[in-house]
C-alpha cells in the first residue's frame, strides 16, 4: 500500500511540473516541433519527394514485416509438434526459388526507381536563378550572393543564442534556442537557388530539413545543391558534420519572401554594407579600435578563448598573458590572417572572414585586456594590409 501512494504521489509531483509555465517547450519556428515523430513540412518539391519516399519505404518494409511474420506464426501454431504435424521431406523447388529471386527483385526495383528520380533531381542545379556560396568555418558560416540579384551582397552568420544561456541551465531558453543567426539567408520564393559550399577548416555540411537539403563542405573542394521554397517562411538548419568541440553551434536559418521584399532586402543590404565598408588607410585611435575589437571578439573569438581570455586548458591557448599577444605585433598579426597548428590545437586563418580593419581591433583589443600591457599596444589597418601582401 505505502509503495502505491509514494508512486502516486511521485505521479502528481510530475504532473505538477509540467503545468509550470517555465517547463513549457513551444516548437521552433521553421524548426524541429515538440515531441515530433516524422520529417519536418517539406516546403519545396525535392523534400517532398524525400517525404513520400519514406513513407513508401516505410509501407513497404511493413508489408514485408507483417506478410514474413504472419507465415512464421501460422507455421509454428498450425504445424506444431503437439498437433501430430510431421515435416515434408524434399530436396528441391524450383517455383519456391523463382519466387524468391523474382519477388525481392520486384520490391528493389520498386524502391530504386523512384528513389533514384529524386536523387538525380537533387543533383541538377542547372538554370539557376541565384546562386550563394556558403562557406563553413569554426563555427560560423560566410555567404556570398554570386549571381542573380543581390550580386556582391557578403556576410557572417553567426548563433545569436545568447552566451548565458548556453553555460548556465538555470537560464529560460528561447524557443529557438541553438537555432538562431544574428544575419539570416534571405532568398525569394519560387526561385530556383544554387548553393555552393566549400570551408576554410574541417569538413561542415549545410542542412536544412524542410528543403530536402544535405550538402557537405570540405576545405579545397566546391560542392554545390539547390533548392526552390514555395512557401514563405523562416526556415532552420544547423552544421551536421562533427566539426569540432562546438560543432552544435552552427546554426543555418534562411529567409523565403516576396520578391518584392526580397528585392528591398538587397537594397538596404547593399547600403549597410557600404556603411560599414572602412577605409584601411584610416588611423584610429586605441579607444576606438578597443570598442571595435571588444565586438569583433565578442562575435569570433568568445568561443574559443572565452570572455576572461583564460582559454580552454588543453584545447585553447589563453590569450591573457600569452607571449604572442604581449610580443612584437607582426607575429600576431601573421597568426590571425594565416592561422596557426600547434599539435591537436588549430588557430583558422581569419583573412578571409575579417576585414583589416576588424583584425587590427581584435589584436589591439587583446593587447590592452585582461593582465596584457603589450609594448607595441595598438595595431592600424593598414599595417595588416601590409602584412597581407
């Protein structure tokens, strides 16, 4: 009796938990759903036709599940021992084993054939409308717009999860927790889009689940897929390759609209991007490149180094009190453009994501935090033009 009313009350304590406000989880817009048990609403044609291919699949195996294990039943409760059934004897069948060779051949050939439509359709990224090359890095992703309209158009798309949430459990998540960008890819609907992935360290891949899209990027080689939304909507992926120590980090949202908002986004894209374009020639002064550098860290280097620029023993090197960092600045300067591999620890090379403006910040920003009073304490941009020749 006593062990019945501790499982009851045990049960109501858990019922009483989950009426709490806080405990409640809502889906991901454009993402995974609460307690959801099939693929994500396919929004373009291929991830369609990947949906009803699992579905076929899955009636398939069924059928064969229920037709193999009903035989097996039948014949151990109907030709059991106990009821004086005594075994055939023969040596050979011929119609037993055409059937058996006919029959699997039949079931493959119905799976193969429209699997392999899809798989032929997946790859045909001819007569494309835009094409964007996606490139993966630790752990963030870089876009560039090609071809089509918004031609030129480049940015960072980095997780815009705040960092408290991810190091303290007792923090409320966001509904899109680990699935948020700061700069999201934004394409019109009903337009065929190419994407080219390639990455500029380890292997990544760019997946989004509701496009029927899995593309893996790999340093010095071009890969590319496509896609063609047909709904408007925001929709969610995330980096599926074991890319590192914060590989579940990498989030991918784009953005399906109208073309016409699509063609304002390009516009006010291409204004932000000429606001923030710097001269390199430009002398700055050690308070400004500081508050610049705090962002530039904040958005590149938290991860790896962390905020207190102690690092992470035996995969990161501290940056405070670090002998680069408080030595002559041509050396660290050479370390962010080109990167760095020291046993299992890498540095990537940062010429490509990073302006010279926004290295010559960091590095001036690490030179003057934490415990570091650098001799050489401010770096100007066009010292890292320089450098970068």
């Amino acid at each position: 009796m006593k062990y019945a009313k501790r499982l009851i009350s045990l049960m109501l304590a858990a019922l009483s938990l989950t009426a709490l406000p806080s405990w409640a989880v809502k889906d991901s817009i454009g993402g995974p759903a609460v307690l959801q048990l099939n693929f994500q609403p396919p929004v373009t044609q291929i991830a369609q036709q990947i949906y009803d291919l699992h579905t076929w699949m899955l009636i398939i195996c069924l059928v064969i599940f229920v037709a193999v294990f009903s035989v097996m039943f039948y014949s151990i409760v109907m030709h059991r021992k106990s009821r004086g059934a005594k075994s055939a004897s023969f040596h050979e069948s011929t119609t037993v084993e055409i059937a058996w060779t006919v029959v699997p051949f039949l079931i493959v050939i119905g799976m193969a054939l429209p699997a392999t439509k899809t798989v032929v359709a997946m790859k045909d990224t001819s007569n494309a409308d835009l094409t964007i090359k996606a490139t993966g890095m630790q752990w963030k992703w870089g876009y560039d717009y090609l071809k089509g309209e918004g031609e030129g158009i480049s940015f960072l798309s980095t997780l815009a999860t705040p960092h408290e949430q991810v190091v303290d459990s007792t923090k409320v998540k966001n509904d899109n927790y680990l699935l948020e960008v700061d700069n999201e890819v934004v394409v019109p609907i009903n337009k065929k889009v190419r994407i080219i992935t390639t990455a500029n360290d380890v292997i990544h891949s760019w997946t989004i689940p509701a496009f029927g899209v899995k593309q893996d990027a790999i340093p010095g080689f071009v890969r590319d897929t496509w896609f063609k939304a047909e709904k408007i909507g925001t929709y969610r992926g995330q980096c599926v390759e074991l890319c590192g120590k914060d590989h579940g980090f990498m989030p991918i949202v784009v953005k399906v609209v109208s073309d016409a908002d699509y063609t304002k986004w390009v516009d006010g894209k291409k204004k932000e991007m000429a606001a923030q374009a710097d001269d390199p020639n430009k002398v700055w002064t050690i308070d400004e490149l500081k508050t610049r550098g705090e962002k530039v860290y904040t958005a590149n280097c938290v991860a790896c180094h962390q905020a207190t620029g102690k690092g992470i023993p035996g995969a990161f090197p501290a940056l405070d009190g670090d002998p680069v960092v408080n030595g002559p600045r041509g050396a660290q300067i050479d370390v962010l453009l080109n990167g760095k591999i020291n046993g299992a620890m890498q540095m990537p090379a940062w010429k490509a994501v990073l302006s010279d403006t926004e290295i010559a910040a960091v590095i001036t920003y690490t030179r003057n935090t934490w415990s570091n009073k650098a001799a050489e304490n401010i770096v100007q941009p066009a010292e890292v033009l320089a450098a970068r020749k």
